[in-house]
C-alpha cells in the first residue's frame, strides 16, 4: 500500500471516497441530503448575501452565510437565516447546526436562539471556533 498525500483536487478520487462512505452510511440511516441554498439579490438580479447550506437526518447545516458590507445591519443576514430554517422545518428538521468564529458573527447567531455545544481554540493561535446548535421544533423560539 502507498499514502499519497497531496494538496491537488481530484474530483474523481474525491466522489469515490465520498460515494463510499455514503453506502456505508447507508446501512445506518437514509439518505435524504438536499441542498439549501437561499440567496437575497438587488433588483438587477446580482447577489447581495447569500446561505448555503444542506438538510439531512432531521438537521439543516449551515456551511456559509454571507452579506455584502454595504447591505449589513439591514436584517438581511437575518431574513436569509429565517428563510433557511422554514425550509428546513417544511423539510423535516428539528435541528439546526452551524459553526462560527468570534469576530466572524457569534453574537448574531446567540441572538437568534443558538446556543453554544463546543468550542475549539488557536485557530491561527488566537482564534476561537464555536459549534452552536437550535432546536427547530421548539415553538418558543
């Protein structure tokens, strides 16, 4: 056997790792991956923000959620949120999960109802990565 270690793409060695870990999974659970992706656009059609993110096994993960500096502190960050938890909940989620950076927006996700269920330090030597977690089904939030 022989370890290659590279920092090169290869799409093809990519799918079929990634195929078979999925039919290993498979025998545990289903598979019900969809993507989600929600997007806030200028009347030109060019985008504004954006959250991309992927439902599966009753959980919305949000991978990115982004808006331009001009349209921040305008609710956007928190419409695109929103819309992304309502599909998720019309998808069958009771879960949402993301991951954050302190100077990326921690306080904005604690502000909508997340909460914190892990932390890494020394990203770069002095940043934090904090794991949040919101219930989806809990009709308090």
């Amino acid at each position: 056997m022989n370890i290659e270690v590279t920092d090169t793409r290869n799409e093809r060695d990519d799918a079929f790792v990634a195929s078979q870990l999925s039919a290993y999974n498979a025998t545990f659970t289903e598979r019900d991956f969809k993507p989600l992706r929600v997007f806030a656009r200028e009347a030109d059609g060019s985008v504004i923000g954006g959250l991309l993110a992927g439902t599966y096994w009753q959980y919305l993960e949000v991978h990115k959620l982004w808006v331009s500096e001009v349209h921040r502190s305008a609710g956007n960050a928190s419409r695109l949120l929103l819309a992304a938890e309502n599909e998720a909940r019309r998808r069958g989620c009771k879960h949402a999960l993301l991951d954050t950076f302190r100077f990326q927006a921690l306080d904005f996700y604690l502000n909508r109802g997340y909460s914190e269920f892990g932390r890494l330090e020394a990203f770069c030597g002095k940043h934090e990565r904090y794991y949040l977690h919101k219930r989806l089904d809990d009709t308090h939030a």
